[in-house]
C-alpha cells in the first residue's frame, strides 16, 4: 500500500494530529508577541466644536466647514462600537451628507441638527450630465474591528501619534502637498535643475529652486535649525527625528535628488521613478552580443523611434500568462486640478459623490509615467496590490531565483518550486497580507487616530485667514500655522493662491467650462482670492472617505514589498552550492556577502537605466547617461516602488509625508509575522533574508520541527518589531 507519513487511518490520525500541534505553534508565535499599544495625538479632544485636524467628511457641515458637533459624536462613537455586543447587527446609524439631499442618512435618534448649527441644505455642485449628485458611504469603518486567524491581529499592531497642530512637522508636511500640487504637471526628470520653471496654465508660477528655498526655510525641512516638537517643546521625539533625517541625503540640504523620496534605502538614488513601473518583460530580439542583457523598453517598430533601440523588443509590456500588461496608463488632463472653489470643496466635504468626472488627455492615447499628476493618476485607478503583483511578474520573467534559504528551487538539483516557495505561494502571499495590512490600517485610521485630510487642514487655513473667529478653540494654533507657512514659504503660498484664481477663473468660462463646477448659489461664505489656500486636488471626489493615518496604500506597499523582497533572492551571490538543498545555517554573520545587494545589471541584464520621456507622448523611452544598473539595487527599486506608490498619494493630495512613513513600517511586521506563523507549518529545514525599510537584516528561519525563529542581525527582534510604537517614539 502505498500511504504518506504521517497519515491518518482513522484510529491513530497522527497527520491530524501534528496539524493541531502546528496551528497551536503558529497560535503560540502569534500570542508571545507584545501587543502594539497606539495612542492618538490626543487633538480631538482639544479642539472640540471644529475639529481642524480629525477626520469628519461625510457628515454635515455648516458654510465655514464646520461639523454638527452631535453627529461628530455620534460618529466617534458609532466608530469604538462599544455600545454594539458581539453577534449584534451594527447599524452604524450616522449623520450622513446634506439633510435634505438624495443618499443623505438624517440619523433616526434625534430629530435635528446641533443647536446653534446651521447646516448646508443641499449640495451646490452641478455635473456635466445633469445628474443629481448622491452621497457618499465611509469606506469600511468598522473593518478594524474584524479578527484574523493568521499574522498580527490589527489590534496587535500599531503607529505613533499623527503629527500635531503646534509643531513644526505638520506644518511642514502641508507645505510639501502644496508644493507636489504645484509641481503635478512637471517631469520629474527636471527636478535636478533648479532653473527648471514651474509652468500651470502657461504662466510661470516659478523655479524648482524657488520651491527648494522654501521648504528649506522651514525648520523641520532645514537639517541646521531647531523645529517645535509635536508637544511644543525643542525636544523631538524619537518617531519625529526618524522622520525628519529621512527627508535628507546623508543629512544634507533639501535637493531636487532628494525632495519627496522614500524613506528606505535605494530610494533616493536614481531617477524618481522605480524602474519597476516602466520596464517590461524580456523578449526575444535586442540582445546584447556581449552580455546578452536584452533592452526591453521599446515598443518596435516605432515611426521616430529611438534609432539605439533593439529591433523586436517589446518595451513596456509585462508578460502576464499567455496575455500581456501594458506599463503605460491613460494619462489625466493636465493643468486641470479640483476643489479650489469653497463651494465645491464644502460639497465635498459634505460627501458629494462626484467621482469619475476626471478629466484625460484628448484622443486617449497611452503614456509612461512622467509626472506626479501621471503617478496620482495610477494610484487613483490602481487595484490596489497591482503594482507589487507587476514587479513580482517582472522578477519571474527575468528569473530572479527565490532566496537560496527555500528547501527547493535552484539550490536543489531535483526539487523545484510551485506549490510551495514558488509562484503560487508568492502570488498568493500578495494578495493575503493585503486584506490582512488594510484591516489593520483601517483600525489605525477610524479606531485610534482619525486624522483629517490635507484637503481639509488646507480650508481650516483658508478660514484662519479670513474668518478666523469661526475657528473656535482652534483660531490661536491654527492661524499661527498659517502665519509660519507666510512667512517661510511666501513664493509657494503665492503659487497656491494664483494657481486656485486662474482654476476658478476657468470654472466660470463658459466656453471652456470645468465640471465639476458650482451652481453659483453659494452658502454666505467665499475666501478672497488673494487669500484662498485651498488645496488644488488631482481628484474630483478629493480624498477617499476614511481618514488619513495610517495610509491603505502605504501599508499595503510594506505588506507587498516584504514579502517580495523575503521571497526573491537580492544577493548577487550564491553562496551554497547546488546539491540536496542543505538549510542555510541561521547565524549569517559570517557570510556577509549574502547581504550584498543585486543590482540591475547582476540580476534583470539590462544594459540602460530607464527615465520616462522628454516627450510625453513619445512610444520609447530614453535611456539615461547619468545613472547605471549597476548603480541601482533590486532592494533600493522595491523600496523606490513602495514610495512611488505611496507618495503618489501625497501628489494627489490626499496624503501626508507621516502616513506613509509609518504605513509601510507597519505593513513590514504584518507580512513579517504571517511569513513567521507559516514557518511552523514546514517539515525541512528552511530560512528567508530580507533587509527591512530601516536598513536591518532580518531573517526568518525554521529546524523544520514546527519552530519559527526571527531574528535581526547586529540587532533585537523585540526592539526592531517596537521601534515605530508610541512607547517607544517618546525622548
């Protein structure tokens, strides 16, 4: 009889067994963790009445973008759903949009609004189509609140306080969502040269010099002065300085090679964008003679082409199965940005469901990435591991091996990866720890912190500025915000208030007429143009409706990427030579060169380093003579990809420079610990690499008997899992 060991029989089940003996393992790793204790910034409790940094949209506001002060309650409290037993239907029973409006929610326990509220009556926005708008859902609300019966529970994991009002690093992050919104339109191969204009609508606005200076000014962006703390002491906390040196190059000023990158090693080195967004999968003609790298970006035979371009290389096109992804995406209308004008913006924040009224380049002819409004355009649309399943593809395709510690695969001479530690494993692992990083993200966003949005903050200081008695409790610390942005960042203020004067002058033309557009009525309430710091969104619909910390795609990016990069091997060298798979020993410190870095050039053979086009319209992309494979690490392009992704976000508008920072590190530990807990469950002998976003060298490993080791080299695992918690953030 032929009969695997372990078996069951039906007496003994020794299988069944010793599968209960390794889910209580995985239980044991999982509950032998410390749970992550977050604690918020503590702000809602001390603007109370208009809350100019909590997350509100979707509730009803008053003309000046106050919430009703009852349904802000009845939010936060529908939100802990404390009152709700288990096994109990949470009918989550908010306030929601304009009383009167199509879609709205009146909330049935209680007759009215606030007393001394005045609330918007109906939305003021009108659609080209001539349709109603509808209201808006929050999305997911309640899904931190779901358990999972693998990895870190979301209670389990956490962030550090969101940035407060009184300190120098918020102020500091509005200021660099106002300049990326200034910047949306210009390549992001001209941010070296300082003399590089900054042109909307035609008009020279400025220099990337000029925004350089700026942001420099500021002491949060400047490595030489002293910024207030978010406790409005000199004394930075540990998260706040963690924070602030990431924004620089080897401590150095603010530089275009350096302004709104990644945190993470790599991702300040090279061209903005990861060459994962714009290389395709190899084909068969363009070899090199000498090293047979094979140059894959070119879509041939293209009229007006590169003439260096490989005859037959299918450039920009990621081999998915027997069909084919497309790099290039419908780029958006440029110099056309939204919510400038109070009304709409007042709409927005009201819930007006406004989305898919973008607007794209004429004829619709695809593009490579080339300008942040190109990138906020794929992170608007993207699914939203996509980009991270595209790079995996692409790893596939160039026949990157998996990391030499896997019990089969190039390190053994018979057994080979599918099942197990291959392509479905992976594939799979992409999509897992994605349901897994959002649930825990959206108990950071709607349970702990409820972060209000750019968008938002950019009206409170539109109000600081011209009506700031309606500001409340929150007149003094708001309006100093502004005063410090004035005063420090002059030109880029300026820029704000012209770019939103020359949109509102468009939205009025009838014969260039920009819908979403308002209906003229107005609510009693309109910012003087000169004074007008709305944020210009890349969105119609602005941000989405959950706030803003920690941030979906960023914890994803974490997610994703660790699990790319623990799965892939990124050493360029094989130090255990192809035999019957012996485990690789778990004290790396002796073969340092397993944590050298692959490049381009070691692994994915390609001969140019690829920027995105001079011309954005051109079907090839040109190759740089500044930058070198061997200068850009598959390490340092999967972590330049998750900034790309994230930070793509803060291009929109709808994020800050600290969701992603700390969103991706708390994505690392939620893949770190699903890829632990599934160590138990393997019988041979077995380990993974990876290099976390801080620079640690992490391995996960296992004897094969139901164990499962991490460690961090030259380091502590309970420090390294700790490092970005609130307990440990405080100086």
């Amino acid at each position: 009889m032929f009969d695997p060991v372990p078996g069951n029989d039906g007496v003994t089940n020794t299988r069944h067994a010793i599968a209960e003996a390794r889910r209580d393992a995985a239980t044991a790793i999982a509950n032998a963790r410390t749970p992550g204790i977050t604690r918020s910034n503590a702000e809602i409790d001390l603007y109370h009445g208009v809350w100019p940094t909590n997350f509100h949209k979707g509730i009803p506001h008053d003309c000046f973008g106050r919430p009703d002060p009852v349904a802000f309650v009845e939010f936060t409290t529908a939100l802990s759903n404390a009152n709700v037993a288990a096994g109990t239907y949470a009918p989550f029973n908010v306030a929601l949009g304009p009383i009167t409006e199509d879609g709205a929610n009146k909330a049935a326990n209680r007759a009215g609004p606030a007393e001394n509220f005045e609330p918007v009556q109906r939305f003021h926005t009108v659609l080209e189509s001539g349709e109603d708008v509808n209201v808006r859902n929050w999305e997911s609300p309640l899904a931190g609140h779901v358990y999972d019966l693998e990895g870190p529970d979301a209670g389990d994991v956490g962030m550090a306080p969101a940035p407060t009002l009184i300190g120098g690093e918020l102020i500091a992050e509005m200021a660099e969502v106002y300049a990326l919104a200034i910047l949306r339109d210009t390549p992001f191969e001209r941010w070296g040269d300082r003399d590089t204009p900054v042109i909307v609508d035609g008009q020279a606005l400025g220099t990337i010099g000029t925004i350089l200076d700026d942001l420099g000014q500021l002491d949060f962006l400047d490595p030489d002065r002293i910024p207030v703390a978010g406790n409005g002491t000199a004394t930075l906390d540990a998260s706040e300085i963690r924070r602030r040196e990431a924004r620089w190059n080897d401590g150095a000023p603010l530089s275009g090679q350096s302004v709104f990158r990644g945190s993470s090693p790599g991702a300040k080195t090279g061209p903005y964008l990861s060459q994962f967004l714009l290389i395709g999968s190899g084909g068969d003609g363009g070899a090199d003679p000498v090293t047979n790298a094979k140059d894959v970006r070119y879509l041939c035979p293209v009229a007006g082409a590169n003439p260096q371009a490989p005859s037959g290389a299918p450039g920009g096109y990621i081999a998915y199965g027997a069909q084919r992804i497309d790099q290039r995406i419908s780029a958006a209308a440029a110099g056309l940005d939204h919510m400038t004008d109070w009304t709409l913006w007042l709409d927005v924040q009201n819930g007006a469901a406004v989305g898919g009224t973008d607007r794209f380049e004429q004829g619709g002819k695809p593009r490579f990435l080339n300008t942040p409004r190109d990138l906020a355009t794929y992170v608007h649309f993207d699914q939203l591991y996509q980009a991270y399943l595209n790079a995996c593809f692409l790893l596939f395709d160039y026949k990157v091996p998996f990391d030499f510690g896997l019990p089969s695969g190039k390190g053994h001479v018979t057994r080979g990866s599918f099942a197990t530690f291959g392509g479905p494993h992976i594939l799979a692992l992409l999509t897992e720890v994605s349901s897994r990083a959002l649930k825990a993200v959206r108990r950071q966003k709607f349970q702990h912190h409820l972060r209000g949005r750019p968008e938002q903050l950019a009206a409170m200081l539109t109000l600081a500025a011209n009506a700031p008695d309606k500001l409340g409790g929150a007149q003094g610390d708001t309006t100093n915000a502004l005063n410090i942005l004035l005063e420090r960042a002059p030109n880029l203020m300026g820029m704000v208030t012209a770019r939103n004067a020359r949109q509102n002058a468009e939205r009025l033309d009838p014969t260039n007429r920009i819908f979403p557009a308002g209906d003229g009525t107005g609510c009693g309430f309109e910012p003087e143009a000169s004074r007008n710091y709305l944020l210009p969104m890349a969105f119609p619909e602005g941000s989405p409706m959950h706030a803003a910390y920690g941030a979906g795609h960023a914890t994803v990016a974490g997610a994703c990427v660790t699990i790319l990069k623990a799965f892939f091997e990124l050493s360029p060298n094989e130090v255990r030579t192809p035999g019957l798979g012996q485990p690789l020993p778990v004290d790396l410190t002796a073969q340092p060169q397993w944590w050298k870095m692959a490049t381009f050039a070691d692994r994915m053979r390609l001969r140019n380093v690829y920027v995105p086009p001079a011309d954005p319209w051109s079907m090839a992309l040109e190759s740089s003579g500044e930058w070198r494979p061997a200068q850009l690490t598959i390490e340092g392009e999967l972590n330049k990809l998750a900034a790309n992704i994230s930070i793509g976000r803060n291009m929109a508008g709808v994020h800050f420079y600290t969701d992603y920072f700390d969103s991706l590190r708390m994505g690392e530990r939620i893949a770190v610990g699903i890829l632990q807990e599934q160590m138990t469950n393997y019988n041979d002998p077995c380990s993974m690499r990876l290099p976390s976003f801080d620079g640690d060298r992490i391995v996960i490993s296992t004897r094969g008997t139901g164990d499962a080791q991490l460690d961090v080299l030259d380091g502590n695992a309970d420090e390294w899992w700790s490092r970005h918690l609130p307990g440990n953030a405080l100086a």
